[in-house]
C-alpha cells in the first residue's frame, strides 16, 4: 500500500476530531434513556461512511437500536470484505472513579481517554480511516460492506434478526471483526477463538417475608445461606465444573496451536503484581492464559440479598439473588449448557427453599482456523508493518454474535483487533493509545491487500 503512512500523518488531527464527534455521544445501550443518543450516533456514523468514499450508507431499522450500513461495490466479480463493528458503549458508572469525564476525550501520555476510545468506537473508526485512504488514494482492491450495530454491548439482540432479514444485502466473502486486542504494543496476535456465554440471574426463597434473626435464626432457612453453599458446590477441589454434562462437548485444541499460543510472553509475577494478587487461581492442569483461552469457566457476577445499607438490622431475609454467567468454549451449545445448569442448580436446592433459574442472554464461542485464507491475509499484514509474524490467541472474552454470522450468513470472521489489556474497557478510565489507533489504520489496508489476492 503505497503512502499510507503519509496519509495519516497528513490527517492525523482530522481522524482524532471526528473520533471525538462519535465518543461525545453517550451511546449506552444498557440505559434507556440514551434512546435518542444511539440515533444520533447511528446518523453520525452515516455521515462519516460517505465522506470516507461509500456509495451508499443509511441507518437501518431493527427491533432495537438501528444498524448502520454502508457499501461501496467497485466490481461484483471481486472479492467483499463485510466490516462488523459497534457503535453502543458500556455504562460509565462508578463515575467518581473516573480522571477525566467519559465523554469529553482527552489525549494524555500518548492515549485517548473516554468511554468507548477502544471498545468499539476507536477500532471500529480506524476500519473507517483505513477504508477512506483506500478510496482517496485508488488503491481499494476488493468491494467492502460495513455493518455497525448498536447493541453488542447488551448481547446484540436485535442483530439476529437483522441478519436473516438481509442475508443477500450481507453477502461477503469474509467479516473483518476489529473488536479484539493484541498481546502487547510490540508483540502483534490475531485472535483465533472467543468463548461463548450462558448467563442467568437466580432467586433463593425462603419464608414468605423477612423474619426477625433471633426469634427465628437457627429454626428457619436463610437464603442467603443457602445460596452461598450451592454456588460453592458448582466447582471442585481443582476448579473442575460440576455440572454433570458441562465439560461432555468441550473441543480440545491441537498441540500444536498449544504450542503456538505458548509463544506468548506472559509474565505471572508481574500478572499478579498488576492485579495485587498473591496467587492465581483457576482449573488444575492448565496455564493461567490457557483457563482464560481455551477452557470454560464460571463465575458469581453479582449476589445481594437481605440488608446492605448503611447500619446493622438483624434480620432473616426472606429472599436472595445471584448473577451467574459461563463462557463457554468451541462445540459448547449455549443453548444445551443453559438447560445443565438450570436443571442442575434446581437439583441441588434443599426443600426449605425454593429456587428461580431465569436465563438471560448468550452466545456460541468462535474459531477461526489458521489455515484460512482470510487469516493468513491477517497474519502477513500484521507481519508487514509490525517486522514480525503475529501469535494466535484465544480471548476469554465473547462476541457473541461472530458465532452468529457464521450460522445465519455462512461467513466465517477474521478477528483483528489492536487493542491492549491495558485499555481497561467496560470500566472506568478506559484509554485507547494512539500508537495502536494509528499503527492500526496503518495495517489494515495491507488485509485487503493480500485478501484480494
């Protein structure tokens, strides 16, 4: 790709300021009085699609929040890369642990901080950008299709739909995925595989009403009691799942990308040291990137019950509640794990209460193979800029809706993110660097390149 380093520095304050336009819209799927936020940032996204060179863009209805599509076809008989990306963000709170106000972006030490600076609003411009110099400069080789969602952060919904409604107008050859992150600054990844979800929230009652602890502790069940002994038994000794049936459809990778993901450099001290942690903790047998790669896990996401305000008030209270999520890994059925777990976490409630399993959203885990083409097109790209070839990984995290294109579009994804652990996404103070911002749109062009090759 010839010049592209010069088209950046040429417009390098452009790209920031109209990042910025997109990251002062508080666009927070999760609240809903941020309705008329995410049209507005869907109309934002439109307008940008067209500067950047597409044919066409318009905001597109869906059950929930609109989708942004834009396509720019420069010859039918070429190959089409479909660019995926999210436009919604993470609620901000707790705002008091915020240094800068989410939605005002500020550059410091090198970084952009605001909400949505990575996840998904920097990487998903970057696609932008990237796409923008193919344009301007003649050097686009193939057709590209984008396609910006604005619900991925509250499980995509109405993403679904979406896609059976338009399989025709979807129809690509690949989904260029930028929603994923690098191992480090200097040492390039591809993400190979994302794990699936199961969540569900779970209702523990006890008497009919809350009951005075003394008159009644030690003769009646406390919920919360009870519920704390029943998560405790969802893992063995050696972090093993207990579920009978969770691990039956777990797919064990080659040793030889085992060995590949091994050429990571991971430092456990300065892990912990990060985390101020004196151990790590996690299933017996495996390393601590492989617990969060390669096998499934589950965790308490939140429990509550009884009194937790200011004071004590000894009381037996009559209810308690729990959040509960998996992330599961590749050949786990969501749909299957979610019947397990809600079957066997009624299983193992004592009669003195009574047990509500609601399941609530998820999704299946993804792999892309190495072997495909899209991923070595990836792998040399990154290779050309970066002076080294890039390590697969598989990410703890979940999209879930990648597994999805693939069922309802029969398009496998390409998962090229340039994020960093750092970047402390979905909390407060996320930050985006500017190095990776740009040595992103410096890289991407270089996929449609050998794509299209």
């Amino acid at each position: 790709m010839k010049d592209v380093k010069a088209y950046i520095e040429a417009n390098r304050e452009r790209f920031l300021e109209e990042l910025f336009e997109l990251i002062r819209i508080p666009s927070i799927s999760a609240e809903s009085e941020h309705k008329p936020d995410m049209l507005r940032c869907a109309e934002k996204w439109k307008e940008f699609l067209l500067k950047a060179g597409c044919d066409k863009a318009e905001v597109m209805p869906t059950e929930g929040n609109p989708v942004v599509y834009g396509e720019k076809i420069i010859d039918p008989a070429k190959p089409t890369v479909c660019v995926y990306g999210h436009y919604d963000v993470m609620p901000v709170a707790p705002l008091e642990l915020w240094r800068t106000s989410p939605f005002e972006p500020v550059v410091k030490d090198g970084k952009i901080w605001a909400r949505g600076a990575d996840d998904d609003k920097g990487q998903s411009f970057m696609q932008a950008k990237a796409f923008e110099f193919m344009v301007k400069t003649g050097q686009l080789p193939c057709n590209v299709k984008f396609m910006l969602e604005g619900e991925e952060e509250i499980g995509s919904p109405s993403l679904y739909g979406f896609c059976e409604q338009h399989k025709e107008l979807l129809k690509s050859d690949v989904i260029l995925v930028c929603d994923t992150s690098m191992i480090a600054p200097d040492v390039p990844s591809i993400t190979s595989g994302l794990r699936g979800l199961c969540y569900w929230e779970v209702e523990v009652t006890g008497a009919n009403h809350d009951l005075h602890s003394g008159i009644y502790g030690g003769a009646v069940a406390n919920p919360i009691n009870i519920l704390c002994k029943m998560i405790a038994s969802l893992h063995d000794e050696n972090g093993h799942i207990t579920i009978p049936g969770f691990y039956d459809d777990v797919l064990v990778i080659s040793d030889e990308e085992r060995a590949l993901m091994a050429q990571a450099p991971f430092n456990e001290e300065a892990y912990k040291k990060e985390l101020d942690i004196k151990a790590v903790h996690g299933e017996k047998g495996y390393t601590t990137k492989e617990r969060t790669g390669i096998r499934p896990c589950l965790d308490v996401c939140g429990i509550w019950g009884g009194h937790t305000g200011e004071g004590s008030k000894t009381v037996l209270p009559s209810k308690a509640y729990a959040k509960i999520s998996t992330r599961l890994v590749a050949n786990q059925n969501f749909h299957k794990i979610s019947d397990l777990f809600q079957h066997h976490f009624e299983s193992i409630a004592p009669d003195c209460v009574r047990v509500k399993v609601t399941p609530c959203h998820g999704g299946a885990a993804y792999v892309s193979p190495l072997e495909m083409k899209a991923y070595q097109a990836a792998e040399k790209a990154m290779e050309t800029t970066y002076g080294k070839r890039p390590i697969p990984t598989r990410s703890g995290g979940s999209i879930p809706i990648v597994a999805g294109f693939e069922n309802i579009l029969g398009t496998k994804s390409i998962l090229m993110g340039f994020g960093l652990g750092s970047d402390d996404i979905h909390a407060p103070n996320e930050n985006y660097p500017l190095e990776q911002f740009f040595k992103g749109i410096e890289t991407i062009p270089y996929f449609y390149e050998y794509f299209a090759r």
